[in-house]
C-alpha cells in the first residue's frame, strides 16, 4: 500500500516536470543574479563557469572590487582558457578613495564591454558589479544597455551585494543568498582554498 502511495506521488510528479520541460521552447542566452548577504555569491559564479568550461563553453570573467591575491578560481580556470580581467585595487574600504576607484572600475568595464559584444563568448561572469553600481562607479544605464545588446545567445552573471531592483527585474534567474551562520562571526579565520 505505501509503495504504490509512493509510485503515485512520484508519477504525479514526473508528469508536472515532464510538462515544464515541454513548456520550456525558447533556447536563449540567459542572464543570472547571485544577491544577498550569505557567502557564496562567487562560488556559485564560478561553479558555473567551471560547468561550462567542462563542455567545451569559452568563459570571461571580470573581478570588480577582488585584489590580487591569490585566487583559487582564476588559478584553475586561467588555465582552460578563461580571461579574467581584475580590478586590481581590492577592497574599496581598503582604497578609501572615490575618484581612483572609479577610475579603476571604468578601466575594468571597458573589458566587460568587449565581453559583453562578444558573440565566441558563451558566458561572461561580473564579479562584485552590484558594488560599482551601488557606489556609483558605473552608471545603472551603461551596465544595462551593455547587458541588453549582448549577443543573443550568450550568458551572464552578476554577483554581489545589493543588486539594484532594475538588474532584478531584468534577469531571468535571481537567487539570493541568505545568511544563517558564518564561522567568521565566530572568530575563525578565513582559509585560503575554501573562503577565497
């Protein structure tokens, strides 16, 4: 009696799934947000490039906001062809200084841009973007028109804090990140390998 519960249930839901899979007839590039105040925003990015680049996908990546640190991503995927181009001057508390980081974040974008217009680019991941639009060192604009003029089939993701409610609206996948504990709340520092 329980097992054919169980067979009715997982019929039932193989016939839902079924139906949204043949609901699903647009093949398109999509656009991907990764928000919210939990760790892992990055990871996700970068799990996915590394999905992609797995099958045979061409990847570019920009880094706004990360220094030049060692960097456990861009050490393995540099190495399977994917660009990355770095803000280089790290955190912005770190910098403390308006006009130099926006001088760095537009250096950056220009390689977004060409990224962005790339069409052998079969995704482009923006590292950190929400800050630079959140601090007003890229205009909200020129972010979205880049982002509507990409060609049609590639893909994007956008991470970091914040994401600014247009962004939101404009992707077709947002997921957020959502605290519930962090090991460094509780004094334990950051690891090389697995926090960075």
């Amino acid at each position: 009696m329980q097992d054919d519960r169980h067979k009715q249930r997982q019929q039932r839901l193989k016939e839902q799934v079924d139906a949204r899979i043949a609901a699903a007839d647009q093949q398109r590039g999509i656009m991907m947000v990764f928000t919210g105040n939990g760790k892992g925003k990055t990871t996700a990015a970068f799990g996915t490039a590394l999905r992609a680049v797995g099958h045979g996908k061409k990847v570019g990546a920009i880094q706004f906001i990360k220094g030049e640190w060692p960097n456990g991503e861009r050490n393995l995927l540099a190495q399977h062809g994917v660009e990355f181009q770095v803000m280089a001057t790290g955190f912005t508390w770190e910098t403390q200084n308006r006009q130099s980081d926006t001088e760095a974040c537009l250096a950056v974008w220009q390689h977004a841009e060409r990224m962005l217009a790339d069409a052998d680019l079969d995704l482009v991941i923006l590292d950190e973007i929400t800050y630079m639009v959140t601090m007003d060192y890229l205009p909200l604009e020129r972010l979205m028109a880049a982002l509507s003029q990409r060609p049609a089939q590639q893909n994007v993701i956008l991470t970091g804090r914040g994401c600014h409610r247009q962004l939101m609206e404009m992707a077709d996948t947002v997921t957020e990140m959502r605290p519930v504990k962090h090991a460094f709340d509780a004094g334990i520092q950051a690891q090389q390998g697995i926090d960075w």
